[in-house]
C-alpha cells in the first residue's frame, strides 16, 4: 500500500514539473522543432543567371536556420507559365504548411495563386506578383521604385536628339510592367524618346540578336535601357561586338559579374542592382512566421540602388556588387 502511495506521489510530482514547464516554455516554442514544409516555386533555377542562384541561397540559407523542409520546383524557362501553373497543382498536392511562388505571369498564374489559397495553404509571393490582392506576404524588390531610379539616371544624360530602346526581359511578368512604369515616370515629357520596346524572353542570345536588330533598324539609337541580367548582357556583349560603345549609353539591370565588368570596362553607363539574395532569406523568413500563425509584414521591399563606374568602389556597394553567393562561390568551389 505504501508502495502504490509513492507511484501515486511520484505521477502527481512528475505532473506539476511538466505544467511548471509548460508555463516557462509555451507549446508554441515546443512546436518549433518540428519541420515547417514550404515549397518554393521560383521563375527559373538557372545556374548562368546569379539572380536566381542568389535569391535561392537566401531561401536555402533560412530554410537551415529555421528548419523547414524545403522543396524547390521550378519551370524550365521564364516563359512557360503554363508548367508553372502545373508545378503550383503539384506544390498544392503535397500539402505544405507554405508555398513561396515567384509568378511568371501577371495573369495567366492568377487562378491557380487562388487555388493555393482556397486549400488552406499561406502564400508567400517573392520577386514579382498577380493582378489580384491573393498573397498573404510579398517580398520583392520595388519595381516602380527602380525603374524610376534608372529613367531619372537617364534623364540627365539625355541630348535633343537621343532615341531610347528597351531591352526587356518577359513581357507578361510584373517586374517587367512595373520597372518600365518606373522608368517612364523618371524620364517624365522626356518618355517620348522610347522609340521601342522589345523582349528577350529572359535568353542572352535572344536579347543580344534583338539588340543588333533595333540598331540596324534605327542607326541612330544613343541610349538603351536592359531590364534584367539577361537583357541587359545580351544587349551590351551585343553593343560591343558593333564596335558602338562610345556611341550607345547601356543602363543595365542586376549585377552579376560579367555585368560589373561591363561597367568597369565603360560599356555600362549604370546599373540598377537588387539585393536577391535578401529577397530569398526574408520571403522564406516571412513564410515560417505565417506557417506558425505569427504576424507578418504584408509587404517587404528588398531594395535596389543605382550604381555608377564612379560610386561603385565605395565600400558598401562593393558588398553589394560582391556577394558571396551566385556564380563567385560556385567559381571558387571549382
């Protein structure tokens, strides 16, 4: 009898050290050391391009610290929303606590973003957006925001008689819309000197063969703006094989390093560089939060900065135009 009275006690002391704990440490925290699930579903996963080799590091890099349990599916070219649509049913399938989507169109991916929604699952929006308010976090740089940075660069430089072309990257995708909103707001009464616009489908060659077209087509070209690192090396390796630098100003998109050196060598008269790589780490940061039933921003604006051959060797931009993420690490790891 004695012996059943010492279990009994020792049950009821173990029972008041567990509520002791409970009430120091909340279920919440005990929760946390389960995996969170969040797919990522990015334009592309293109190791050329050091965007995306960037904006993924940073997602990587969070997935590790807040341990979560990551699946990336991504489209084989910027262009195909369609498989994209097909990855975000696949995405849904797997009933993640999250889903980070990267929309390749402003509309066409609109639907299935609603679907995600409607199965219950938080929706993280990274790098570009829908026609429609679905997301519960965007994290991206501010569109607007750098297009009007590169067009009030240009405005300065412009003569009675410049003529500007766009290379842009894919025509139906939002950074494209908002970047070239952005650049005519900067260039203000001066937006009529944009003689054309074309897009490269977020291809190098495609962009360089476009760009010889346009200064075939009009000679007379003095000013080209490119809208993303594809864009934006395609039209300049394609200004250097016409022998043109000192003819044609390039403002430029991104900052991988073909691009920095394009700028150091004069063939780049500027460049408007993004920060993917806290893109990446903050749009995952924010999906946890949601998985978790914290609150979150709405809305993160990574930032964009202009850089110029003049201010480029300063030390913070030197930080920023020299990551250690993207193609320099992979170089290295050679």
């Amino acid at each position: 009898m004695k012996k059943h009275k010492n279990v009994i006690e020792g049950i009821i002391i173990i029972a008041i050290i567990i509520g002791i704990c409970l009430l120091i440490f909340p279920m919440r925290d005990i929760k946390s050391t389960t995996p969170i699930n969040i797919v990522y579903i990015p334009k592309s996963i293109d190791e050329t391009n050091e965007f995306w080799m960037a904006l993924i590091s940073g997602v990587k890099m969070a997935s590790k610290e807040y341990n979560v349990n990551l699946t990336a599916l991504a489209p084989k070219q910027e262009v195909d929303y369609e498989e994209q649509n097909k990855l975000i049913q696949e995405a849904i399938d797997k009933k993640p606590d999250a889903i980070m989507l990267s929309p390749l169109s402003y509309t066409e991916n609109t639907n299935m973003a609603k679907e995600i929604k409607k199965n219950g699952i938080k929706l993280v929006f990274i790098d570009s957006e829908v026609n429609e308010d679905i997301a519960d976090c965007i994290v991206s740089t501010d569109n607007f925001i750098a297009g009007e940075k590169m067009g009030s660069c240009m405005k300065k430089q412009l003569k009675e008689d410049t003529k500007i072309a766009v290379v842009s990257h894919v025509k139906t995708t939002s950074t494209a819309i908002d970047r070239e909103k952005g650049v005519r707001y900067g260039l203000g009464s001066d937006e009529n000197k944009i003689i054309e616009v074309v897009y490269s489908d977020s291809m190098y060659d495609k962009a360089s063969n476009l760009t010889k077209e346009l200064m075939e087509k009009y000679p007379d070209i003095t000013m080209i703006a490119g809208f993303n690192e594809y864009s934006s090396v395609g039209a300049a390796n394609a200004i250097k094989e016409l022998g043109l630098e000192k003819q044609v100003k390039i403002v430029g998109f991104d900052n991988s390093l073909e691009e920095v050196e394009l700028l150091e060598e004069g063939v780049f008269d500027s460049i408007v560089i993004q920060k993917p790589f806290n893109m990446g780490y903050f749009g995952l940061e924010q999906a946890v939060k949601l998985a978790k039933g914290e609150k979150c921003s709405k809305y993160l604006d990574s930032g964009s900065e202009l850089i110029t051959k003049e201010n480029m060797y300063t030390t913070e931009n030197q930080k920023m135009l020299f990551p250690f993420v993207g193609r320099q690490f992979r170089e290295i790891k050679k």
